[in-house]
C-alpha cells in the first residue's frame, strides 16, 4: 500500500474512533472473555446474592461465564481497589453498596490501598436498594422503639452490630445514640452476614440492617423489627413503623446498590453493561428473587448511581464530622 494512502486510511481510522463509528463494533465484541465480578463483602450477604443472581443470567446472555469473587475488607475499599487497578474492558466489574462512597469518610487516610472511589470507578447501574431497620433479639422482649430504648438506657453500653466501620448501619446507630440519647457500644462485622449471625447468637443486642441480608430471619421471629431507619415505612414490613414515627427524629439512613467498572472503560461497553442488566432486572423470577430477600429493584441509567454517589458523599462526609466517627 502506497505510504500516502496507508497514512489516509490510519487518519480515517482514527477519525472514526473519535466520532464513535467504532463504538457498536466495541459492544457487539464484548465480552470476549470470562467476566469477574468482584463483591466487596463475605458470602451470604445481599451484594453476594444479587451478584450471584447476576452471574447466571448475564452469563447467559454472554455466552462466557460471570464469576463471583468475595474480596471483603476496608469499608468494601479492597475490592474496589482490586477492581480498579484492573484493566478498563468491563470484563471485571464491582457490584457493592453505599459502603464504599461512605468509608472513606471514618476509616485512615489511605485504606484500601488509598483509592479514590469517585475518580478511579465508573457507575455503571443501580440494580437495587434495601430497607433499613433496627431489630433486637427476641430474649429482649421488647417490640417498639421506646421499649428498645429504655432496656440501652439502664443498661450503659449495650452493644449494636453493624456490617462494617463507615457502613451505613454504623451510621444509623450513631444517629440513634445521639437522638435518642443512648450509650451504645458499636461492635462491626466484616460484612451483613457475619453481623446478622452475632444478632441470632445473642452476642449484640441491637443490630442495624438492610433488610437485603435479614428478612428471613425476621419471618422466622428470630430477629424482631422495632423500627425502619428510613424516612417511610417498608412494604416489606408494612407494620413497622419508622423511627420518626415512633418519636425519635434523625434517624435517616438508606442503602443502595452499585455496578461500576475501572475508570476508562469506553462508553459503549459501560453502556452494553447497563443495558444487559436492566434486561435482567425486568426478568420475573430476578424480581421476585431480589423481592423475597429484602430488595428493592432499582435499575436505570448510570446517571443515577452517579447521582446516589454524590448524594452520600456529602451527607456522610458531614454526618462523619457532626457525630465524630473516625476508626483510628
């Protein structure tokens, strides 16, 4: 090929990739290898759950397979660290909650291998939320809000679980300390999971979930639900009042869940992602699967994760300051 002519057709090329020509070609190739999809958190939990519904059906869809790995640890941050130094494919994906925006906020300069969430990461969708509540032990006794209270209150230092430092339910156990006026003792779990099983052995007394990782067990009556932390009431426990409603105001707190990939993955796979997933979310039997644990399906555009993100980075970063939680 003549110099000139190869140097028009490599200009073309580039021209074309600048103006998108290329982009249906990038979708339609992908993926063109097996797929991680990295779960910040144990096994068991509701990030666990939704990830591994997620492995079968996009697998499927795919034609390679979707594997699941569990990488807790640091406020979600290492597997999110894990994610982001991959290469930006989307062929390895982070599926987490609002955790990971919040930690940052509590734990040391430098956690997680000092990842920037908000400049490392990609919001790709937001396939879901979950509930939030506070539930106790049935030995307790006790089946509202003010009963809960007035068993912390003569009882100084009454221990309550959480999945983690810097965890949404950290933060709502700290929100209900201070507007309750209450000495509790935060005891954190390395994920949902492990704190609810802490919940059924008794070891704390009060425990602050998603309902994602706990509505089995409160069908059961082995965890009893004595206030949504939200601002409304769940249709999941339609029957349990808020703890605005039972009196106790500022006690505010959701969770959401994220897909996101490595920082400049190219728009037309993140957009191939978001649009497979959504595919998924309409599924009867995702739906009914995400509702009998807990969840409530979300989906949409990434707009809307990057929405959340920005959200509850500012309400955390100054609820941090306001209740003074920093882990050391």
């Amino acid at each position: 090929m003549p110099k000139r002519r190869c140097l028009s057709t490599c200009w073309v090329t580039l021209a074309c990739v600048a103006m998108g020509c290329l982009s249906p070609a990038l979708a339609q190739s992908f993926p063109s290898k097996n797929v991680s999809l990295v779960v910040p958190f144990p096994p068991g939990g509701g990030p666990d759950l939704v990830a591994r519904v997620f492995a079968e059906k996009l697998a499927g869809k795919w034609g390679k397979p979707v594997v699941v790995e569990n990488r807790p640890g640091a406020g979600a941050l290492l597997g999110a660290q894990a994610v982001a130094k991959s290469p930006a494919d989307g062929h390895t994906l982070l599926l987490t909650t609002n955790t990971m925006v919040i930690s940052p906020h509590v734990l040391p300069a430098g956690a997680g291998g000092g990842i920037d969430v908000h400049a490392d990461l990609m919001p790709v969708v937001a396939p879901a939320t979950t509930p939030m509540a506070l539930l106790v032990s049935p030995a307790l006794n006790v089946k509202d809000l003010p009963s809960a209270l007035a068993l912390a209150k003569n009882q100084a230092g009454m221990p309550y679980g959480s999945a983690g430092n810097g965890s949404p339910m950290h933060f709502a156990g700290e929100m209900l300390k201070r507007a309750a006026g209450v000495d509790l003792l935060h005891v954190p779990y390395k994920g949902v999971n492990p704190s609810v099983m802490a919940a059924l052995s008794a070891e704390v007394k009060f425990l602050f979930v998603g309902l994602g990782g706990a509505l089995p067990h409160i069908k059961a009556g082995k965890l009893v639900p004595v206030a949504v932390t939200e601002k409304n009431r769940s249709p999941l426990l339609p029957e349990v009042p808020t703890a605005t409603e039972q009196g106790v105001r500022g006690v505010e707190v959701n969770a959401w869940y994220g897909v996101f990939t490595p920082v400049g993955t190219p728009e037309p796979v993140r957009s191939k992602i978001n649009a497979d997933i959504n595919e998924v979310l309409k599924l009867a039997e995702v739906r009914d699967k995400l509702a009998a644990a807990g969840l409530d399906v979300l989906g949409g555009s990434a707009q809307v994760l990057g929405d959340f993100m920005k959200a509850d980075r500012q309400r955390y970063g100054l609820l941090a300051k306001e209740l003074n939680i920093k882990v050391d």
